[in-house]
C-alpha cells in the first residue's frame, strides 16, 4: 500500500541518537504481581517507538508510569538527563510527557474545546473562563490535525474515530516533547488509521518523541523506527524496524512460535441455520439479508458505524426491527429479547468484553454459567458442582488462564477475559454463534488462539458470524465475508475471490466492481 | 350557612382526577357567599399524625359548617415550622380575618404571629401555647391548661403508689409547648405532693405509641424496679402498657397518662391502666372557633381561655363517655 | 425564537413552572398577585438556598444527604449563642459550622474514597445528634428583636430573603457558568478519572462543593430561623430529600456531568408555586404528599422519554 | 492486616460491641436482654433483609418507611373489620401492589430508583393518610386474638418477633447464595448490561426485588402490628434511612453486585445494640446517632481500603 513505502522512506532522515526520556532499571510491584522488573527503554526525540508485548506483558504499567498515574518502586526515569520523578499525570504534564489513553479519557458532555483544554482552560482575572480564547485556540489545534468537526460541538456526539482526535488534539495543547499512544487504532476503521499516522508523522517531523503501543504487527512495522519488547515485565531488547522482522519480534515477544497461518479448506456446509430477510431498523441499517449455514464462518466487515453491531443486537432480541425477519432453521420466530434468542439456539460474544459480556465482580465459573444458570438448577437450587465440572471443562478446552473457578474474572488478562465469553456461550450448546470484535485489544497470542477456536467450531456444525473490523481476521477466519457501508451490504464475498482492494472499496462505498 | 365543601369528602366521591376540580367549585361557592362572612384560616401543627388532631379538624370544620357566618381557611402544616410560618404568611396574603394557629412550636411561630399582628390580623392560639415573648401578641389562647394536666397526673400518681415508689416518664415529642408544660406541671407538682417518690428516668416518647413501647422496653430493661409510668398521652401510656405486658410486669405498675384516647379508656375498664385526663377534641376545635368568631366580632375575650380537663381514674370512668378517637 | 425554543426543551422545568402559573392563577383569585409572589420567593429559598450548592455537589456526582442536620445546628447556634457572643458573633459561629460539617463530609469523601451518599449518609444522623446534644432537646428564642426584625424586612418592596436568594442564585449561575472552578465541576462529574488526569485536584475540587454546600445549608438555616426568631432542634428533617426532588426537577443528572442553575431555580419553583397554589385551593394536606410525589415521578418518566434517545435496552 | 478488618470488619466490631458494653454494664450480658435487642432488631432488620436485595440488584428503595406505615395501619385497620386472617391477606396483597409500582417504574420503566422511590415516599404517605383519614387504628379487643401471636408471644422463649426475622434471614440467605434467582440478582447489579446480554431478564428481576423488599416490609408490618396493636399514620417514618443504614454497615455496595443477607443481620444487630448498650449506660437517647455515625463511616472506609489495598484513596 502506498502509505508503507512513504513511511519507510521517512526512516531514512536519521533520527539524532540522543536519547531525550530514558528508563534504567525500572521495576513495579503491585501485590502478588511483579508487572515490571528491570525495564529499560530510552527514546529519542522525532522517533516512533513501538512498544510491543502481550497483555500482562507491563506496557500499560510501564506507560502509566511514564504519564507519572503510577511510581516505579525501584529503578530512574532520565528526561534530557535529568532525574525527574513524576508523581502525578500533571507533573509528568509539565515535564512534557503526555498520554494518550486506549480508553478515552473524556468528558462526554462537555464541548470539544472544553475537552481539549480539560484542568488548563484559558482564564482570564485568574478565576474566570476565557471562552473565546478557549475556542480559538481549539480551533486552531483542530485545523492543524484536519479535523471536521467544531471546537463547540458537545463532544459526546463525535463519533469514536473523532472523539480520538480530540484526544490528540489533547496532547497538541502543551507542545508535548512525549507522546505515549496506547493502542489509538483500537476502535478505529483502516480508513481512520490513515488520518492518525499522518498526524503521528506530523509530530515525529516536528521533533516529538512518540511511544506507540499496538498489538498489530502491521501498523507497528508501518509506522515505528525502533521497537521495545516486553514479556512478562521483564525487557526483551530493543531492535531497528528495518532490520528486524515479524517473526523476530513475535518470538520475543511471546516466547514461542506461533502456529503458521490457518488453513483453509471449503466447508462443509450443513443446513441452512439462520436466514434473515429485508431486515432494517430506520436510520441504522436497512433492507439486510443473507443467510448463515450450519459449518460455516461468515465475516461481516465495515468501518465502525456501518450498522454491523446493530444487525447482530437484533437478530439477538435487543432491538426490535421496523421491517424484515429472521428464520432460524427455517422457522420464522419472534426474538423479542436475548432469552428468547438464547432459547432459539443463539449466542452472541458482544463488543465489548468488560461492558457486555462479562460481570466483572463475580468468579469465572459464575460467568461462565450465566447465560444458562436454569439448567444448572433443580427447583430454583444451583446444582455448583455441576457448574463446576462444565467450567473446568471449558477451562481446559479453551486453555483459559484461571487460578481457579472461585477467581473474579476482573484480575484476568483481556484474552483470558474474552475466553470466558466465548465459554459462557458454547456452555449454552449453541446452534448460531455470532462474535462482535472477538480479538480487540486482545495479544497475538491469544488473538491466533480465538482464530483456531473460530474454526474448530465451524468444523463441529456450529453457524459462525464474525463482526470484524480487522481486514486481516476476517480474512483468515471466514468462508464469506459481507462487507457492510452506511447501513447498507454493499457485498458479498467468497473467500475464494476476495481482495483487499476490493473489500476496501465495498465498506467505502466505491461500489464499481 | 354552609358554603364549604368539604374537600375530603367531595375528592373520595370524585376520586383524585377531579380533585383540582373540586376545590375550585369549593372556593367558587365561598367566594359567591363571601359577603356577610368572617373568613378564618387556621394552620395546625399536623394532622394525620394522631387521631386526636384528625378528630379536632373534622369537629373544627363541623363546627365551621354548623355556624350561620363563617367561612374557614384549614392549612395543616404537617408538623414543619418553616411551613407553617409560609402558611400564616399566606393567610395574611390571603387577608382572612382571623387567624387560628396551632403552634408546631412554641417559640418559632412567634415572629410570624408579630407578622399577622403588624398586618392588622388578630391570632388565635389553639390546644398548645406559645412562648412568653409572644403573649402580648395575641387575641387569646384556646386549649386544654397542660401545666393543670401535669399535676393533676402527679396527683393520680402519688394517690395510686401510696406516697412512695419508683417512676419513669415518656414525655412528648421534645420542643413542643404541650410536652414541656405537661412535663414541667407533673415534675413541679410531684415533689409537693410525694417527696418520696423518685423520677428513674425521662425520655421522649415523640407522641407516638411504637416508639413509647420501644423506650418502656429500654426502661424495663435497665431498671428492675418500675413502680410508675407517666406518658404524656394515653396513646404513649398504652404503649407503655404493652411493653410492660409483654414482660410481665404489667401487674406491678402504675399507668398515668394524659389525654385520654379510646383505647387507654378501654384499657382502664379493663383495670390495666390507672389514670388520665379526659381532653375533648371537640370541644376544643369548637372553643377554638367560637374564640375566633368573638374576636372577630370585636368582642371582649379572655386571654387564657382554658376548657376543662378533668382527671379520669377507674373510680369515674363512667361518667365520661368513651372517646371517639 | 430559536433561542427560546431550545431553552425550553433544555430546561422543561420551566414549561412546568408557567403552567402552574397559568392554572392557578385562573383558578384562585389570591394567586396572581405581587405580595403572594414575593411570599413563594420567601418560600422558596429556604429549600432554595440549599439546592444552589446541591446542584454543584450532584453535577460533581456526590450528593449531600447531611444538608437538614447541618441547618438545624446553623441555626441553634446562631439563635443559642446570641446571649454569650452577640447576634454577628453567633451567626458568625452558625456559618462556620457549615462550613466545618461540609469541609468534614469533603474530606472523609476526599481520603476515603467512600461513597458520598454514605459519608452523607452517616452525618445526617450524627450532625442531628450534635444538634440534640448541644440544645439538649430544646427550642432556643432569640430575645433580641432585631434578629426577627431582620426576618420579616424588606428592601425596594421585596423581602430581604428573596433577596438573598435571588442575588446567590444569579452568583451561583455565574461562577458555575463562567468560572474555572465552574468548568471543572462539570468535568469531575463528567469523568473523574479524566479530570484527575488532566490535572484537575478533583480531591481539594469535592471538598470545596461540599464546604458550598455546607456554607448555604447552613445560610439558610440562620435565615429561617430569623424568619423564626427561633431555632428548634428539629429543624429541617427531609429538606435533604424536597432539596434533592427540586435539583433533579431541574435537570441535573444524578450520574453527575449534567445540570444547571437555571434548571434547579425552576424545580424550586416548581414545589414552592404547586405548595403555594394547593394551600389557597385548600387542596386538603394527605393529597398534597400524593401530588408531589406522583409529580416527580411524572416529570422523571417525561424526561427520561425526551432526553434519552431510543436504544439498546442497555 | 488491612485485609482482615475489610474481610471479617463487621463480626470484629459485633464482638467489639459486645466487648464493651458488657464490661460497662452488667446488664448488657443476659439472655433477656439479648432477646430484647434481637426483637427490637427484628423490625428494622426483616425490612432490611428484602432491602438487601433491592441494593444487591443496584437500586435503592427510600420507600420502605413509608410502605411499612401504609402495611400496618392497613393490618390493623382490617383486623377489627374482616377478622385477622383477611386483613393479613389483603394487607399483603396490597402492600405487595404498592411494591410492584415501584418494580414496574424501576425494572421496566428503567427510572431512577433514589428518585422514584423518593415520590413513592411521599406518596404512600399519602396514601396512607387518605384511606385511614388521619387517625389512629386500634385493635379492640387485644388479648383475644391470635394476631398476637407475631409481636406479643414466645415459641421456646425466644419471641416470635426474634424467630420471624432469624428465619427469614436464613432463607433468605439461602435464596441469595444457593439459588439461580439470588445469582441472576448479584449478576443484575454486578452489570445491567453483560446480565442482559446473557438473556437474564433484567426488568423482571429488578421488579421481583421490588415485591420482596414489600414482602419483608409486610412482615415487619405484621410484628410492629401485632405488638402495639395499633397504628399510626408516621409509624414509620425514617425507618428507611436506619434500614439503609443497617445494609451499608453490613457491607452491601450501593454500587449493586455485592452484598450479603448475614451480614445485614450483624449490621442491624449492630445499630439496636449500640442504641440499648448507650441507653443502658444512661446517655441521652441521642448519642446513639454519634456513634452511627462514626461506626458506618469506620466499617465502609475499612471495607473499601481492603478492596483497594490501601487506606487513603489517591484523588
């Protein structure tokens, strides 16, 4: 693609060797956990410094160190040689280190402007808000990063990709000598990604040093001069972009080979599971139909807000459609709510893990029976061992990283957590399984993991749907692929004759095949 | 002549739709009838949270249908002062030619009475007096004399122990004139009469029966040698005796209390309960009323307009009828 | 008009308020008139004075249960220590007690960490029992009658205490509107974690709302009992809840982020005019409790339908 | 250490309190004086059981002194009129209405709980008022009747009060560990959304703990009946804000998602032996509401510093 080879080109303007933020030695310790011990990482000022590990790995910790939310317990941080310790995100604010958050950190009901400039709002007579300076400069920070949208816009009616922008605009405001990015492109489309590291190229030329935290090997070979990896809190070495490869940090960074790419081979298709028909839900979506068979994997592929995500929560019963229909094995059936949905052989693995699928506070084995507590009661009574032995058979089976069934699923890592998920839903034997984002913020690892699962369970008859907006995991996971546009399919696809270039054009709505 | 409405049981035959409704047909008829009335307003202290204040406002607004050339006003205030106070400045507003007040307490309602006063409204005080300070601002009081009720109870006590013994008393909610007067009469008159009997111990009983049951059972709990009660209600003194039953100790105590409510009544022929003052309802709207409307009148009327509140014991209890409430 | 047109679907309260308005004034002929709309301000600020600081506390997400208690020890110290330290002294003394209890909620909220209700919660009894142990149960009168007089005064034809009310209601829209410290209520309640990282002192931030709170609580206390010459140990059971029904009227967001000034003037309004219009339409008391409550339920069920758009059942 | 106080805090400061206040005075310790703080308990205490849940499902119900008025003047009232056994029934029949509108406006309406039931409050006030027109009720004849049985009598000398609430609180205890309904509660209030993503019916089960807090309220309506034989219109007021009280010392979050029956058992028992041990030690009624006070701070902040491993929170 061409933006690779401009940025490749980048590379060549020699980033000066001095290193402006240095860490020796680091180490953290939270109770029972060592997240970082002995971590070193130093980073020059127009760099792009990928920060690669597995979940649990310590990138987040390290990085809240460096943005001064937590103390390191042993170790030096070196801001242009000087020993600086940062107790607070607005200390580590005034030496110029700012972070980015992979969870936005903003007040949604509140202006852009008044975001951009949250806890340093321009003030006039020391007490008063200067809202004409506010929203000029604002203005000004939007206009440098081509944003849209207006400095007065309530920011809670942006949409994610631009909520995003905001934060950066964010970090803008103080003339950051480091910007730590965690996971920016989480919720954000391939067409959003071309935006950000534009702004991110921005930043390196005028001379800011960027920490870029990213599960995705493409994007951290696409944009980084020199990537740190991480394992289990403990530092793995630092290597030049261009003189490294993926294999090289992949191995690094999980300790292991990953098994080579999935293999396809047609399925073998079984009955027809679900069908849906003129499906629509006014200023959604509309006029949606295709069907599922039993052993296949379909993708639905489209940027965020193609309308992907309110299909599924329909077809599960929790919106209530204004036209269309939806047949499950060949029946014609009203799915008023998730019960009714579950009863009809459905399952449905949300969006968004920490949300929607899971209920933090209560132990493993308790999530992992919650979609269908009644078949493990007799007369209202839980039969526990019986819940027991189908947790620990998923346990196994799904390789979930638990210390037991009585341990909250809160303490465990993003991948285990989805794992969990993936358990309570095929603990329901289901007919038709759809998986909303199944991988985000989820490490290689696991992410390869999920994929296999996604396969072996198609093997066993199950109907799959995977709602992705990763062009490379709907590749390797589906047998069709139906690329979604403003609420409408633009196109469906075989595996078999799918190009990336097409498949951008359908979710962009360039529709000429 | 009678013009109002009443509210309460026009709403139960309209049900709560027309409720609006109804009191704007209510006030259309007073104000067709407004030319040869006096219009009084009263604000009490809360009805509802007794019967004997439910019972005085139905008998205030029987006696108010009953007279030839009253139009009345009936706020309640639902025992806040700071509601009360905006109420008697709403009856000022409204111009009412007398206003009745029962006092949520004593001392607070004072500055507001001044109000009415310095707005050329004569102030009735009804069933509980004010402070000292606000006597020369009002026309009259109207009510039962509660330092009377105190020692008479003390009387019916030191007759019933013998001159000697051990009581506890539950007096009412704290602040309200009725409580302290009826506290101050009994414990002033005790020691005159009986030296030797000894107070153990007072706590409020907030005139509230389940709340009087729970501190007897405290009491009962902490002293083993409880001669006498004195509640400053029947409605306390029962719940004194419940208490008191419950232990098994009911035989071994005297009851004395104030205000006599059917229910102490039935529990005194039935020989549990030893003493109180019989204090009508009724009569003391009506006295109320009748005050007001003299008043209005420009008629001369006596300051403290006491109505009698005899005391009533097993011995009498017949010659009383049983209270309504 | 435009303008118009969206204050009013941004502020519905109002609508609420003129209807009212319009209704009784067809309906008594004591309603519409200057001196009865002078006696709802009066009316009002009590409860009002109190919501002005609660509006910054539930903006903030906190709420402040302890607001009763800490008027009615206001106003037994300002009205008991009038002998021992003189009026200005024992009002003096009665606003720094507001100021003690709200800076002690701010701070136990602040280092606990726990939650506000609960904090509030727990002073709301306590306080009340500082309040009995100091009176020792009893009601204190102010013998000097220039504290009543001050109570029942009025400047340019209004009372002094809607004065009052009025000039810290437009100052309390001011600073929440236009000031920093303003902003960043919204931004604490919006997103605490967010605030804290951007460099907010959201800690110090709550305790200076809960001291606001504390401050007006205890304001309006001493200026109810000048209107009483009075204080009585009693004083101000349930304000904590008329107070929360009128902010929430108002709009403000009991999740924290959201609210106005303006909003909860509107809701005081809306309980002083519907009190003021059922007392002159003799509306008997026992319906009035079930008007009120079936009111705030009405207006939340309306709101909820308009404000929030239609999704998700989640 | 910090771990220990927030795990085992409320049974530390039970034992605490009956630490010391038997050491202050002697009659603290006896079986008759234990008896009476456990009745004494039991009417705050069988309300807060069904409270329990409401707040376990993350919602609150500020409802409950109200309704418990409502329930036992309407008890009362009855019993005189259509004999013990009906009035019970219609008594329960319409308490528990009064509990599915605040189920119906809360589960399926989605309001918020604080402020519906807030109106409720009110409104049941009124309610209440209107039906009994403003006065007291009375059972007539109080020894004749077997409606004593649930405040005035004893089985094995324990009285019934005591037992209604001990035997409530098992199963109810029981309910909320060992049964599907009590996990789908924790699961509501632990996440509205994962709960209604996994086909729990959110609106259901938030209205049935609605019905349950009415339930107990019903119970403790029958006891505080039955022992004063006889009602008033304010009989329970505030008790919502003491219920609330005995919940949160038991350690149930407001957050919704965690809590536990026995331990708002303690916390109830808690509360009444504070208020007998101050009042047997001779202070002022009052003084119990500074040492609450103290006390629900103390045990939530402790609570939450184990949760967060440390004592002071860092905003």
């Amino acid at each position: 693609m061409n933006t690779q080879t401009e940025m490749k080109e980048s590379i060549n303007s020699q980033p000066e060797e001095k290193p402006l933020l240095k860490l020796k030695n680091v180490s953290k310790s939270f109770p029972g956990v060592k997240a970082l011990d002995g971590v070193e990482l130093d980073v020059r000022a127009g760099e792009v410094h990928a920060l690669l590990g597995e979940n649990g790995a310590g990138k987040s910790t390290l990085m809240k160190i460096l943005a001064g939310i937590y103390q390191p317990d042993g170790g030096e941080v070196f801001l242009e040689d000087q020993l600086v310790h940062m107790s607070s995100p607005l200390e580590a604010r005034e030496h110029g280190v700012l972070l980015i958050h992979q969870e936005l950190s903003l007040v949604p009901d509140m202006t852009v402007a008044e975001n951009v400039f949250l806890g340093n709002i321009p003030r006039f007579a020391n007490m008063f808000v200067n809202n004409r300076h506010l929203n000029e400069r604002c203005g000004e920070i939007l206009t440098r990063l081509n944003c849209k949208f207006k400095p007065t816009e309530k920011l809670g009616n942006l949409s994610i990709a631009n909520q995003q922008m905001v934060e950066i605009a964010r970090a803008l405001v103080f003339q950051p000598k480091v910007v730590v990015f965690d996971e920016p492109t989480a919720s954000l489309t391939d067409y959003e990604k071309v935006v950000l590291f534009g702004v991110i190229r921005e930043l390196k030329e005028s001379g800011t040093a960027i920490v870029y935290i990213s599960h995705r090997m493409d994007e951290i070979f696409e944009l980084s001069d020199r990537i740190s990896v991480l394992r289990d809190g403990t530092y793995q070495g630092t290597f030049y972009t261009r003189q490294t490869n993926e294999d090289e940090v992949t191995q690094r960074m999980i300790g292991r080979d990953l098994d080579a790419d999935i293999e396809h081979q047609p399925p073998e298709l079984g009955a027809k599971a679900l069908e849906v028909s003129g499906l629509g839900i006014d200023g959604l979506y509309s006029d949606i139909s295709f069907d599922v068979h039993a052993g296949e994997v379909v993708g639905f592929y489209g940027l965020v807000g193609a309308g992907r995500t309110e299909i599924m929560e329909t077809i599960f019963g929790l919106r209530k459609p204004d036209s269309g229909s939806v047949q499950i094995n060949g029946q014609n059936l009203a799915i008023n709510s998730p019960s009714d949905a579950i009863d009809h052989g459905l399952g449905l693995v949300p969006e968004s893990r920490k949300e929607q699928g899971l209920v933090l506070g209560m132990s493993c084995k308790d999530n992992t029976t919650l979609a269908n507590i009644s078949e493990f009661t007799k007369l209202g009574w839980i039969d526990t061992s019986a819940e027991r032995k189908v947790f620990e058979e998923y346990m196994d089976k799904l390789r979930i990283k638990c210390p037991g069934w009585e341990y909250s699923t809160l303490n465990l890592s993003g991948g285990n957590q989805q794992k969990v998920v993936i358990g309570k839903w095929l603990s329901t034997s289901p007919k038709i399984l759809i998986l909303d984002e199944p991988t985000r913020g989820i490490d290689v690892g696991s992410k390869s993991e999920i994929h296999h699962l996604i396969r072996e369970l198609a093997k066993t008859g199950l109907a799959v749907i995977v709602v992705s907006s990763e062009m490379p995991e709907v590749l390797t996971v589906s047998d069709r692929i139906i690329a979604m546009y403003d609420g409408r399919i633009t196109r469906c696809f075989d595996r078999s004759e799918v190009t990336e270039d097409t498949l951008i054009r359908a979710i962009t709505g360039q529709t000429g095949h | 002549m009678k013009v109002q409405i009443n509210p309460i049981r026009t709403f139960q035959n309209l049900g709560k739709v027309s409720l609006l409704a109804g009191s704007i047909i209510s006030l259309g008829l007073s104000g067709m009838a407004q030319a040869e009335t006096f219009r009084i307003g009263i604000t009490q202290n809360n009805v509802g949270v007794d019967s004997y204040q439910t019972t005085y406002e139905q008998a205030f607004e029987d006696a108010a249908e009953e007279a030839d050339n009253v139009d009345v006003v009936v706020l309640d205030a639902g025992g806040d002062v700071a509601r009360q106070i905006s109420q008697v400045r709403n009856l000022i507003q409204q111009q009412v030619d007398v206003i009745i007040i029962w006092p949520t307490d004593g001392q607070a309602v004072v500055p507001a009475i001044n109000g009415a006063r310095n707005a050329g409204i004569p102030v009735v005080v009804t069933n509980s007096n004010i402070a000292e300070a606000g006597q020369p601002l009002i026309a009259s009081f109207s009510g039962p004399n509660n330092i009377q009720q105190g020692a008479y109870a003390a009387e019916m006590m030191c007759n019933q122990l013998g001159g000697e013994g051990n009581i506890v008393q539950i007096t009412g909610q704290p602040g309200y004139t009725t409580a302290i007067e009826r506290q101050k009469g009994f414990e002033d008159r005790l020691p005159e009469v009986c030296p030797d009997v000894k107070i153990l111990d007072t706590q409020p009983g907030d005139w509230n029966r389940a709340k009087a049951q729970r501190t007897m059972e405290d009491f009962l709990t902490r002293y083993d040698n409880i001669d006498g009660v004195y509640a400053a209600d029947d409605n306390m003194g029962v719940g004194a005796l419940n208490a008191a039953k419950s232990e098994d100790r009911a035989g071994e105590i005297i009851f004395i209390g104030a205000t006599n409510f059917a229910v102490g009544y039935e529990a005194m022929a039935r020989g549990e309960y030893h003493g109180s003052v019989y204090q009508s309802p009724a009569e003391d709207a009506r006295n109320a009323l009748n005050i007001a409307i003299a008043v209005a009148q420009g008629k001369e009327v006596d300051k403290m307009s006491y109505f009698d509140t005899p005391k009533i014991t097993q011995e009498n209890m017949d010659e009383f009828e049983k209270p309504v409430f | 008009m435009n303008r118009i047109i969206d204050l009013v679907k941004r502020q519905p309260i109002w609508i609420f308020v003129f209807i009212c308005v319009v209704f009784f004034s067809f309906s008594s002929p004591y309603f519409f008139d200057i001196r009865n709309f002078s006696n709802i301000l009066v009316q009002a600020s009590t409860i009002g004075l109190i919501a002005l600081g609660m509006t910054f506390v539930m903006i903030n997400g906190n709420i402040d249960l302890s607001v009763g208690a800490t008027l009615a020890l206001a106003a037994s110290l300002a009205v008991g220590l009038q002998p021992q330290l003189g009026i200005t002294g024992a009002v003096l003394v009665g606003l720094l007690s507001g100021i003690v209890i709200g800076a002690l909620n701010g701070i136990i909220a602040w280092k606990t960490g726990v939650d506000a209700f609960i904090v509030t919660l727990g002073a709301m009894i306590g306080v009340r029992g500082l309040v009995f142990i100091y009176t020792g149960e009893q009601a204190f009168y102010a013998h000097d009658l220039a504290y009543s007089d001050f109570g029942a005064s009025s400047l340019f034809g209004m009372p002094v205490l809607a004065l009052i009310f009025i000039c810290l209601t437009i100052i309390a829209h001011l600073v929440l509107k236009y000031t920093i410290h303003g902003r960043n209520v919204f931004a604490v309640g919006g997103n605490r974690v967010a605030a804290k990282e951007a460099g907010i002192r959201v800690g110090p931030h709550m305790l200076l709302n809960f001291i606001l709170i504390g401050f007006l609580a205890a304001l309006s206390g001493i200026l109810l009992s000048t209107q009483m010459g009075a204080s009585t140990p009693n004083l101000g059971r349930n304000y904590e809840l008329w107070t929360i029904t009128a902010v929430v009227l108002g709009g403000t967001r009991l999740t924290g982020g959201f609210g106005s000034i303006i909003g909860t003037l509107g809701g005081v309004l809306a309980i002083a005019i519907l009190r003021n219009g059922m007392n002159l339409l003799q509306v008997p008391s026992f319906y009035v409790l079930i008007i009120l409550g079936s009111i705030l339920i009405i207006v939340l069920f309306i709101d909820k339908r308009f404000a929030e758009p239609q999704g998700v059942g989640a | 250490m910090l771990q220990f106080f927030g795990k085992h805090g409320i049974s530390v400061a039970f034992v605490l309190c009956v630490v010391i206040f038997s050491l202050s005075t002697q009659k603290f310790l006896s079986t008759d004086n234990f008896l009476t703080v456990v009745m004494q308990a039991s009417i705050i205490g069988t309300i807060a059981l069904g409270v329990t849940f409401v707040v376990i499902g993350g919602n609150l119900d500020l409802s409950v002194g109200s309704l418990l008025s409502f329930a036992t003047v309407l008890v009362v009232d009855l019993h005189d009129k259509v004999g013990p056994g009906t009035a019970i029934l219609l008594m329960f029949v319409f308490t528990l209405l009064i509990g599915s509108i605040n189920g119906y406006l809360i589960g399926y309406l989605r309001l918020n709980s604080l402020i519906v039931t807030l109106g409720m409050l009110s409104a049941i006030q009124g309610i209440t008022l209107v039906y009994s027109g403003g006065k007291n009720v009375d059972i007539s004849d109080q020894t004749n009747t077997w409606f004593a049985f649930f405040g005035r009598e004893a089985l094995f000398g324990v009285p019934v009060p005591a037992i209604i609430f001990i035997v409530l609180g098992i199963i109810l205890q029981i309910v909320l560990l060992k049964t599907g309904f009590g996990r789908k509660i924790f699961a509501i209030g632990g996440n509205a959304t994962a709960s209604l993503f996994s086909g729990l019916r959110r609106n259901r089960l938030v209205f049935s703990t609605y019905l349950l807090s009415a339930f107990t309220t019903g119970c403790a309506a029958l006891i505080l009946g039955s022992r004063v034989m006889g009602s008033q219109n304010n009989v329970g007021e505030g008790y919502e804000l003491l219920v609330l009280a005995g919940v949160i010392l038991g350690g149930t979050s407001l957050l919704g998602g965690s809590g536990s029956i026995a331990r708002t058992v303690i916390g109830v028992l808690i509360l009444a032996m504070i208020q007998n041990g101050l009042l047997l030690l001779g202070f002022p009624y009052y003084t119990q509401w500074l040492v609450t006070w103290v006390v629900i701070i103390v045990a939530v902040w402790l609570d939450i510093a184990a949760k967060r491993g440390k004592l002071f929170s860092t905003y």
